[in-house]
C-alpha cells in the first residue's frame, strides 16, 4: 500500500506563480447551461476502472479492482500521520483502496493548499476545505465543478433531499451557479458554544439557570453582591465567541461569526451591513452595560486565555465562554483550588430582544476535487468511494468509530462501546492505545461533520452534553444569507473593502464596549464607516446578489 508521506515546500517564486495561476480566467457570470448528465456519462466511459456498475445509497462501495486515489491531507499535530493506521488497513482490505498521500501540518495547511493548487500540482482530493475557501480557485478551472457530477453520488444526494439541505448547498453556488466543493453535512443544526456558569452559587442564592440576557445580568448581580468581588464574568478567546454566540438573540452577527458583516433583509430583497446597524448597536450597549456596572471584567477582551483561567481558579470570576471539550478542561482548573466543592455547568444561550435564536449552519469542512482528477480512468470509482465514505451510514459510523469488534463493541441496547485499552476523551483514560493517535478514527480529514447523522453526532460525548444539546434543539435557526458569489474583479475589490471595515468594527466594537468611546458617538461611528467605502461595499454584494438571481431564477 503506497501512502507517502510527502511534505510540502514552497519558496516566493512558486507563491507568486501560484497566486497568478490562481487569479486568471474569465468572470464566469453567464447564466449556466444546464447539466446533460447522459452526455457526462458517456464522456465518462473511459475512466470507469474500479467503479461499482450499480453502486446505490446504502451499498458499500468495493473497487472492482485496486485503486489509488491522490489526497492532500492536513496532518494534525495530536495525531500524526502514520502508514500502519487501522482507518488506512480497513479501507484497502475493504473497499481496495489506497491513497497516495501529500501531508501538510496544520500550522500552514491553508498556504501550502493554495500553493499546490496554484501550480497545478494538487491531488485528486482535497481535503480539509471550509465553505468559502473555494471561491479562490474557482476561476482559474484548478478545481472541479463537483455539481457537474454529484448524480455519481447517491448517498449525498439521498442525505440532501432527506435532510432538505438544498438552501444549505445554494450559499456555496458561485457565479456560474455551480458549487466546487462537497461540504460535511448535518441532519440537525449541532451547538457547542455557551456560557460555563457556576450553577452551585445559583443554588446557594436561590436563582434559576437564566433563560435571557436580561436575566443573566441580573444573575451576575446577585453573584457580585453575595461573593463582592471585583468582577463576576471574565471571559477568554478575547470576547470573539463570547459575541458570536449572544449575536443572533440580537438579530445581528459579531465577533467569530462577523464574516464580511453582510445580513439579508429579506422584505427589502437587499443585503445590509450588520456593523451599522441599530440592532449591532443593541448588542454592544448591553456588553458595555456589563463593564460599566463592574460585572464583566474589561480584560475579557484583551487578556489570554490562561488569565482567564486562573481568575476562574480564583473565584475572581464565575463565568466563563466554553463548549464541551473545554468545560471538562476549566472543571480541572477549577478542582485545583475548589477541590470538588463547585458546579461549573454549561447553560443554555440565553435568548435576547430579537428572540431565542441562534445562527449556523448544517454545512460543515469538506472537500474539493482537482480538475486533472476528471482525466483518471479510475474518476467514477473515486467519486463513489468518496461518497461512501463521506456520506454513506457505513463510512460515516466506520470514520467515527472504527471497525466493531477492534475498536469498538455495541451493547445489549445497540449503544456503541469503545474498546478497552483504548484512549479517547474521557474515555480509558491512561490505556495503552489512543483512538486517534493510533488508529487514525475521528479524524478532521476523514470524519466529517463530527458524524453528520443526529444519532452518529451525539455519539462521543457525555450524557451532560447530550442533555444539554437536547435543551438547544428549539432554538429557532436563523435562515443562511442567500448567494451572492463573485467574479474576479469583484473577489479582489471585496476582499480589500472588507479587511478595512471588519477591522474598524472590531476596533470600535471594543472601544464601545470598554468605554473608550461614548455610545452617544454611534451615529458619528456610522458615518465613518462610509470613509471605509461602506456604500461601495454593499454595492458590489447587492449587485453580485441580484447578479445571481437573474442568471440562476
């Protein structure tokens, strides 16, 4: 089995040729003719070694001989690569297949993609690639318009029309109306983000969970006066997630989640900037509200993330942004001073003035296709392999937890139980083996979506955490922004608007919040944004948005 290990080098003249490569071709907004895939299959007739005549949504795909397919990989520093991992053994006696494989570390994985791609050296798949990540090289025709050729797919295009992810595709069309990149897919909408709260003060005081922002103040408040501490919440990741996660209870995107700030008024049919508007301006009074008053501590959103901590191990603070993996991680921090004599639980996100929402959606990293991967004999086979492993009910179950009776067993009740002597999360802790380490499974390259089906998703995780995603299922999900993708003229013109506006908002976001800058100055903060060529920015989307409608119905 060849699986080499090939690092990737790059030097300033091969980044400059990339980048060239990258940037030339035609615009591509004409109205898309439409697929004739007779046509495709019969153009496909001579790269169909290994492919399944009548592979169907629910069968396992085995190459009908040995197959190699090329892959880029993003090798994590956890888990290193190795040639002897289970996942690639299992897949080669199963399903006959190998891969030749380019490994690039995670530390510049995004670089040395662009790179390869750009000279025209890419693999056959691409992996690791978030929505949005694509648009770059569509225009050169370096990467496959994978639209063109998802009827070879059955298991995508069963799990799409299931789970209606149809609206959830359209936001990665690009200009042509096509989409180049496959992304990991969810059946339900998965949180993580929250608030960590130490729920036994709560008890001590009487109080509830707080179900609002409104009542979470007041919660702090009442932890301020009992505990007199300076501040009660100090938070980490420099509030970036802390306003991404409070964002959509105030109909507005901030921080993690701010994007390109661009928002979809539906009545109005037209984009708008969110860092203008009155309800951006709601959100950031109510967090100024909570500095001023001495509840939120101001180096929430300068300080590292292990100040953060250790104010948490202090009782300096009470309230932390976290998610699961991380809440598990501060409970040790906190055991170090407390002993076991605390509760630090994740709540649920409070709803706020615009309701109980949240934003996100049910796309996840994926993958792309080299457009030379098209001129393989074996391009069919590879294309059904991909979408088993990917898609099917097997591939995602054998990503995620191995092979049943090596790596894991199941139970009386049907439940999934990990193999002893084998190391996963809080799993066997201190056994000989690790899941990923050793056997390569829950892999970001390969484990897509952290399972994609609601049941494979709840799966590794705690019956805390499950309760808790339990208690988020009715949130109301904002709808995702329609498309508005962009030629190349308007790539590079957006791209420069962008970088000036997003960087004004946080910086005022900040002073607003700190009270480095008086709110009653909004209006002329608004004003200044157009000096960042605001009204040219939202132009170009509106443009580019109506652009897509005409050309795409």
């Amino acid at each position: 089995m060849r699986r080499s290990l090939t690092r990737v080098v790059g030097t300033a003249a091969v980044s400059l040729f990339a980048l060239s490569l990258v940037a030339c071709s035609d615009s591509g907004n004409s109205e898309p003719e439409p697929v004739d895939t007779d046509a495709l299959e019969a153009e496909l007739e001579d790269n169909m070694v290994g492919a399944m005549e009548n592979y169907a949504a629910g069968q396992t795909f085995v190459a009908t001989e040995p197959v190699e397919f090329s892959m880029l990989y993003r090798d994590h520093p956890n888990y290193p690569i190795k040639d002897d991992w289970l996942l690639f053994t299992h897949i080669e006696d199963q399903n006959k297949v190998s891969f030749d494989i380019t490994s690039a570390p995670l530390s510049d994985y995004e670089q040395r993609r662009s790179l390869l791609i750009g000279a025209g050296d890419a693999p056959d798949v691409i992996t690791v690639t978030y929505p949005g990540q694509e648009a770059p090289f569509v225009a050169s025709g370096a990467i496959l318009p994978i639209s063109d050729y998802v009827h070879l797919m059955p298991n995508f295009q069963q799990k799409l029309q299931d789970w209606d992810l149809e609206g959830d595709l359209d936001t990665i069309r690009q200009a042509d109306g096509k989409y180049y990149m496959l992304p990991g897919i969810y059946e339900k909408m998965r949180y993580d983000y929250s608030i960590g709260l130490r729920t036994d003060i709560l008890e001590d005081l009487g109080l509830e969970e707080p179900a609002t922002w409104d009542e979470f103040r007041t919660v702090l408040e009442a932890i301020k006066k009992e505990k007199n501490t300076k501040y009660v919440f100090s938070d980490r990741w420099k509030g970036e997630a802390l306003l991404n996660v409070a964002a959509a209870s105030f109909n507005t995107v901030a921080g993690w989640g701010f994007g390109g700030g661009t928002l979809y008024d539906e009545a109005k049919d037209e984009f708008y900037f969110a860092g203008s508007s009155d309800d951006y301006k709601t959100m950031v009074e109510y967090f100024a509200g909570l500095v001023q008053d001495g509840l939120m501590d101001p180096e929430s959103f300068t300080q590292e993330d292990d100040q953060a901590d250790q104010k948490l191990a202090n009782e300096q603070s009470f309230a932390i942004t976290t998610n699961g993996q991380e809440l598990l991680r501060e409970r040790t921090v906190l055991e170090a001073t407390k002993g076991d004599d605390f509760q630090l639980d994740k709540i649920r996100v409070p709803s706020g003035p615009a309701g109980d929402n949240m934003r996100g959606a049910r796309i996840e990293n994926g993958f792309m296709i080299s457009s030379d991967a098209k001129d393989n004999d074996d391009f069919v086979a590879m294309l059904q392999f991909l979408d088993w492993l990917y898609y099917s009910d097997e591939g995602l179950e054998f990503v995620r937890w191995g092979v049943e009776g090596e790596t894991f067993t199941k139970d009386a009740d049907g439940n999934r139980v990990l193999a002893d002597g084998i190391e996963f999360l809080d799993t066997n802790v201190g056994a000989d083996k690790h899941f990923q380490a050793d056997y390569g499974f829950f892999n970001g390259a390969f484990s897509l979506a952290h399972g994609s089906t609601e049941e494979l998703v709840l799966t590794h995780i705690s019956d805390e955490e499950k309760a808790w995603a339990e208690g988020m299922a009715d949130k109301t999900l904002l709808p995702a922004n329609p498309p508005y993708p962009l030629d190349e003229g308007e790539q590079e013109q957006v791209g420069l608007y962008q970088t000036a506006l997003t960087d004004y908002v946080k910086q005022n976001t900040l002073a607003f919040i700190l009270g480095q800058r008086d709110l009653s100055e909004w209006d002329a903060y608004v004003s200044e944004l157009e000096g960042q060529n605001l009204s040219a920015y939202m132009d170009i989307i509106n443009g580019a948005h109506k652009r897509y409608q005409e050309n795409n119905g």
